[in-house]
C-alpha cells in the first residue's frame, strides 16, 4: 500500500522585546521564580493589558520578510481554558482576524551534487499571543510550583498550510523558519530554552484518496532532532494501525526522546471549548500604511537576496551560497572577509570559513561577538597564500585569537613573530628532519617500498610533528 | 457605597448598567457616569469591561463636575481610554433656548410609578419654560435592551471571574481530593454566591461555540442597534435625553427580595442601562420627595464625549427644583 504523508506546522517564537506583550514585565530568561513579574502577570483584579508596540512591530517585521499581507486591522480575543500556569483564566491570543495572514517560506530540500532542490510552504496566518508560566515540578514534594517569569512573554506563532510530505521538509521548513527570525532579529531561536517551539499535525491517507486522513498532533518539539524522529515514529505508527485495519483517533501526543516514541497526552474529542470572544480590554489593532512602509525599512537585507548577489559575484554554487547564508553573522562575515582577500584564492577561504571559522561563530548567539574580525581573518589567510606560515599553524594562530578577543589587524603579525611561527621552507634544515624522521621509522619506509604509497603520508606527518607544524609540506614531500 | 447620610462629600462607584445613578436616585444624591473612555479603569475591578465606567457620587452637580475634571483622560494603563485631550467642564449659564430635549416614548414602561411619572412631567414643563424645545423621540430597541444586557454581562464575567481560583490570592479551600481541578472547582464553589455562579454559568454557555453566533454575536449587533437609536436621535438634532433614572422610588427590602437578580435588573436598571450599552453619558440627579419622603431623580444623557453639555444641564435642573440635600439631613 502506498501511503502519503500530510504535514502542517504550528510554531511558537518568543519575540526578542524588551518587556512583555501586555505588561511593563521585563522579558528575561534565567531569574529566580516570580521576580520578573507584576500585577498584570498575576492576574490582580483592576489591572489592564496595554499592548507592547515592539511586539506588533516584530510581527509586521516577520510578515513582510514572508510577503504575507499585513492586516491593517486585526482583534484579540480571550481564549478561556483554567490551568493554574495561566493566571488569568484566559490567554490573550488572536484568531478569526490575526495580524499576518498568507505568505510562504522557501526551504531547501534535497541536495545532490551541491544541486540544490527547493521547497515552499505557504503560511496561514501569523498571530500574537502571550505565553503562559512554567509548572515547577522539582523540589516540591507532593505540591507543584508555579513560575510566572515567562507569563506574557510575547508570541508569534505561526500556521503553516498542511503542504508537507516528510519529516525532512518538515523540518527544513521549520529550520528555515528559525534561521529567518533569527535573521531579523526577532527571536533569539534558543531551542532549548523554549524560544521556537513546534507543533507538528500529521496525517497519512492513501496516495490515490483526496480526504485527508485524521490527524494527530505532536505538541512542544524543542529540537529539530527530535522533530525529524517524532515525524518518522508517527507516520509509521499511523501506517500500522491503518494496516492492521485500526482507526485513527485525533490525538494530541508528545515525543519522548528516550524511548524514541510519540507518548498520548489527550484525545481530541475531550478537547475543551475555548469559548473565544473579543477581548474587551483592548481596542481593535489598527496599522497604518506608513508604519508598514518604515518597518520595511528597517528590514536587515535578507539571505535569499545575499544568496543572489554572492553566487552572482563570486560564482559560487547554491550549495555554497545556502552554507555562507545561514545566519546574518555568517553572511556578515562572509562578505566583510571577501572584500579584503584575493579573489582567486576564495576556494581556500571558504574551506576555513566551513571548517573552523562557522562552527566557531555557531557556539555564540550575540551577533557582535565574532571570534575573530573579518580582517584579521583575511591577514591570516594572506599569511598562509604567501608561505609565510603553514596551514596547520595558521589554525593554531586562529585558535589563539580567539582566545585573546582582540580587534587589533596587527594581531596576526605579532603572534608569528613573537613565537616564531615561520614555515620552514630551508632545504638544508627540512634535509636534516627529514633524516632523523627516516632513520627511526624503518617500519614505514619497509611499507613504503613494499607498494603502501600511503606510507609516505605518514612519514611526512611525522616530519612535520617533528618540526612543530613550521615544515612546509610541498617542500617536504619533494626532499 | 457613598450614603446620603454619610459624611462623605464625594465618592466614586462602578457603573455598568446604572450601579452609580441607581442608588443616587434612591438616595437623593447626583449620580454621574461618564462617557466610557473618558475615566481610565485602570484600578476598578472589572465586571463587564466593555461597560464599566468609573461613576461619580455627590451632593451636588459642581462638586461632580469638579471631580470629573480631577479623573478624566488619557490613561496609558487603560487602552481603553480616548487618546485626544479632554478639555475641562466648567459650569456656566445655561441658554436653554437654544437645546432640544428629547423624551424617548419606550421609558413610558408600565412599571413607572405616578410620583415618577410626574416628576418627569415637571422636569419637562421646567425645560420648555425656561425655552427649550421638548420633543418626543423614539429609541426603539429600547425594548431588547435589558436581555442584551444580560448576555453580554453574562459573558463577559464568566470570563471575569476566571482569575479567581484561590491559587494566587483570596479565598481557598482544602479540597476534599487532591487535585488542581478539584481545588479549583471546591475553591470557586464555596467562594462564589448565586448571582455569580449562575451568570458564569450561563456566560460560558452563551461562548460555547455552538451558541456563540446565536447568542454573544447577536447580543453584539442588537448593543449596534441600540447605540445607533441614540445616534439616530443626536443627528436629530436633539442635544439631551430626559428619562426617569429609576421606575419607582427605593423598594423595601421585603419588595426587593421577592424577585430574583434577573428581574430585579429588568426592572431597576431598565432607565439606567442603555446609556451603558451605547457609551454615552447620563446623570441622575434628585428632583422632589414622594409622598413617602422618598427622593425621586431624573436621568440625563448626552451624545458622547458631551459630558460638559451634560453637567451644565444638570446643574441648571438643580438650581430650579427645591431639593436640597444638606437641609434635608439636616431636618433628620
């Protein structure tokens, strides 16, 4: 039996606002419990929500950057369910009438050869919400404490079309989506933390059926590792109860990454009427053209368009262009380097770029915080093109900068000097190594002339451990 | 409660279907809400939020007006409030020449009683003595107004009361299971009276997705309907509304405990509440004593954002009729 996969994204962002959605609450991650509160956040009788403008701003932000329509008019609406996280009795959210609606995201797919195949996922809407408290389940015994922190922390959480076939467009789409607003400085797509958070609904039918098949929920995904297994377990579970002839009930389950399995949190006909109706408290939303053209122009240059211009610049294939574009630090950096190097050695800089260079740049978030500055970058590259230091010692210097934090260009000149990292490319002295290195490997050298050509790649190595890293290695394997 | 016999000279009230000029007219004191959006709710406790407006309670209409200029405007915590500058009220002469006055024929209810009725007619003849034309005008969903009411209020305080569980602050009981739920459900039980318990009830019956088309949204256009009679009526070119504020002078307790809430509504705020469904400002200020030495009130209103209009009205139907509260309890 042939089977298709449906699959939609709801996804939670936490917005990058200073204070929260309806509140004067500071917005913070890592504080003791209830500290970053106030009356609102607890629901104090008598105290209003005021709606944070940087909030709707940064929606607008996210609604242009997909070319969705931004509605100059949109309500909220109290959504009514009790949980003792939500103080109020009521979430503030929108619904019928959201601030975003429409637009699509591009993700690619598929890469083969560094031939990029690319997807796209329309967006339903877009919408601002206020995020709820933590349950506190450690160190009470039989009791359960609450957090308020995170109550009102401001949310936009997106709907996706159910136009997903896989757990890998799924999840290229929702990484797509978070390098996005990362990208515009909207989120800090801190997954763990609860940043970006998806809910994935899928369902299975049979290929040649148009009815969609009864779709299960999978709530708070809060990796992309997770997704992609979570994805997998429940379009296999789903296909085996439709084999051995079993229905599908609507579901809402969650993923348990040590048993590797989707886990049942309720069944959808207890599902509870949220009983929605326009929140009196707040006016209607009214956006005016103006501010919707300003926000555009605030919009960072985004990496589809850089994608554009460095494939057209420096004739870089899509595959290439995707890896230098996954952040706008990386793009930043990418761009800022270039410009000061050689052109015709970009092979060898976008080599360093992927190898050391973004995994470096990846352990940090702060977009300021670079491990090293675009210039003193291209200087070391310089230094290895000109033979001044060899590519291991180059890593070295790297690693050393780093360290150092320093913005100084001249940083890269100084630390060669001062250790004397100079590539020895002195026949007589690699002569001398390279014989100390052959009198003591006898054992390679029987391997060498017995056909194992890979023997001489270790005696080389050798020679150059022996020379701490200084050996040229062109020079050594001609000796 | 401010009471007449009390010390204070000025005092506030929530009003949402006639909490502050109800009891005014009762006890013979002015009783003023204003136009919604003008006094921030910032600080009040919420019971229909689209209707509740901070209301004014006072001996006279100056001191009134004195403390509306004191709590009107903008207020950032209130996004509710108007965002323009509301300039203050000051009291002048009043050329009632140059008003209409409307007398909307739906407050004609069979319920009025003849003191009030009369009083009514007094007022009226006043007013067009002193040259104002008084004309007869037609609000008519007057009728639909109080089951509206109901079912907007009704909603939007099981909404409300929500935030009262016990598990952040107030009342909690020890529940006989233990569960969040149960606490909760055992908490709000014991918490809650009647009157409550019966409007969350059937205010989360009315949101119920089923019902909501048939009841919150068709409560929401009738509120449109009513509001527009009132429009209708300003771009007559009528400037104020003269009504009874209530049908009949204070009950006793033994009449008032035969009805139950709903009836009592129907009947007590059926003069004071459009004006809460529309957002326009009304007055009730005291005009005479029954035979039972029980004051009687008349109730103005005014377009919105007329509030000023409103007070120097009320200030001349003061300065004719003989009422005057510091003499009377000073005679007591």
């Amino acid at each position: 039996m042939q089977w298709e996969v449906i699959i939609g994204l709801e996804i939670h962002i936490q917005l990058l606002t200073k204070s929260k959605i309806f509140s004067e609450s500071p917005v913070c991650f890592g504080y003791n419990a209830n500290t970053q509160i106030n009356p609102f956040d607890l629901a104090l009788p008598g105290v209003l929500p005021v709606l944070n403008k940087k909030a709707v701003e940064y929606a607008i932000k996210f609604g242009l950057a997909i070319n969705a329509k931004i509605s100059p008019y949109s309500i909220f609406v109290r959504k009514n369910y009790f949980y003792p996280d939500l103080s109020k009795g009521y979430q503030i959210s929108q619904l019928e009438l959201p601030l975003i609606k429409g637009g699509n995201i591009l993700f690619p797919i598929e890469e083969k050869k560094q031939k990029i195949k690319w997807g796209s996922t329309e967006i339903v809407q877009a919408h601002l919400e206020e995020d709820a408290g933590k349950l506190l389940h450690k160190n009470y015994s039989d009791k359960t404490g609450i957090d308020f922190n995170r109550a009102g922390i401001p949310l936009l959480e997106i709907i996706t079309q159910p136009s997903m076939h896989s757990a890998q467009e799924a999840v290229s789409c929702a990484k797509s989506l978070h390098s996005l607003v990362m990208w515009l400085g909207i989120c800090d797509g801190n997954m763990q933390n609860g940043s970006f958070r998806c809910d994935v609904n899928i369902s299975i039918k049979k290929i040649n059926k148009n009815e969609y098949g009864t779709r299960n929920e999978i709530k708070n995904l809060n990796s992309f590792r997770f997704m992609e297994e979570a994805i997998n377990y429940e379009i296999n579970r789903q296909i085996k109860l439709l084999e051995n002839n079993n229905i599908i009930v609507q579901e809402t389950r969650r993923y348990d990454p040590d048993i590797k399995k989707t886990i049942l949190m309720r069944k959808k006909e207890n599902s509870k009427d949220y009983r929605y109706f326009p929140d009196p408290d707040l006016p209607p939303l009214f956006i005016s053209d103006k501010w919707v053209k300003y926000i555009k122009s605030t919009i960072p240059e985004l990496p589809n368009v850089i994608r554009e211009r460095i494939i057209a610049n420096y004739n870089l294939s899509e595959f290439y262009a995707i890896k230098l574009t996954q952040s706008k630090k990386i793009a930043y950096f990418f761009e800022n380097s270039i410009i000061h190097s050689d052109i015709s050695k970009i092979k060898l800089l976008i080599r360093w770029l992927i190898k050391e260079i973004i995994p470096k740049i990846n352990q940090n978030n702060d977009i300021n915080d670079l491990p090293i500055t675009p210039i003193q970058f291209s200087l070391l590259l310089k230094r290895i093109f000109d033979g001044t230091i060899s590519n291991k010692i180059a890593k070295d210097i790297f690693f050393i900068i780093c360290k150092e934090k320093s913005l100084d260009p001249g940083i890269v000149d100084h630390i060669i000097k001062t250790n004397k990292l100079y590539q020895i490319s002195d026949s007589s002295i690699l002569e001398k190594i390279v014989d100390t290195v052959l009198s003591t490997n006898s054992k390679l050298i029987k391997e060498f002339y017995s056909g194992k050509k890979q023997a001489i790649n270790a005696l080389i190595g050798k020679a150059i451990k022996l020379s701490n890293n200084k050996a040229n290695p062109v020079k050594l394997s001609e000796i | 409660m401010n009471n007449s016999k009390a010390h204070s000279k000025r005092a506030l009230g929530s009003d949402t279907g006639g909490s502050t000029r109800n009891p005014a007219s009762y006890c013979g004191v002015v009783g003023f809400k204003p136009t919604y959006g003008t006094v921030s709710r910032h600080g009040l406790i919420p019971l229909v939020n689209s209707m509740d407006v901070p209301g004014i309670l006072t001996r006279t209409v100056e001191d009134c007006a004195t403390v509306y200029n004191v709590i009107a405007g903008s207020d950032h915590r209130d996004p509710t409030t108007v965002q323009k500058n509301i300039s203050p009220v000051t009291l002048d002469q009043l050329d009632l020449s140059r008003l209409v006055i409307g007398v909307p024929e739906e407050y004609k209810s069979e319920h009025i009683s003849p003191e009030v009725m009369d009083t009514w007619e007094s007022v009226l003849k006043l007013m067009a003595k002193a040259g104002a034309q008084v004309k007869k005008v037609s609000l008519p969903h007057t009728q639909s107004s109080i089951v509206t009411y109901s079912i907007l209020n009704q909603c939007e305080v099981a909404s409300n009361m929500a935030r009262y569980t016990g598990l952040f602050y107030g009342h909690r009981v020890t529940p006989s299971v233990n569960s969040t739920d149960q606490l909760l459900a055992e908490t709000r039980k014991d918490a809650f009276g009647l009157v409550v318990k019966s409007r969350i009830l059937a205010g989360n019956y009315f949101l119920l997705k089923r019902n909501y088309e048939n009841y919150f949204l068709k409560a929401l256009k009738v509120r449109s309907l009513i509001a527009q009679d009132f429009l209708r009526v300003w771009h007559s070119g009528v400037h104020a509304l003269v009504t009874p504020t209530t049908l009949t002078t204070a009950p006793l307790v033994s009449q008032y405990i035969q009805l139950d809430n709903r009836e009592q509504c129907s009947v007590q705020d059926y003069c004071t509440q459009p004006a809460n469904l529309a957002g326009c400002p009304a007055i009730s200020v005291p005009i005479n004593l029954s035979h039972e030495k029980l004051p009687v009130s008349i109730q103005l209103m005014a377009p919105n954002f007329q509030d000023g209009l409103l007070l120097n009205l009320a200030h001349w139907l003061e300065s004719q009729v003989e009422f005057n509260i510091e003499k009377l309890l000073m005679q007591r």
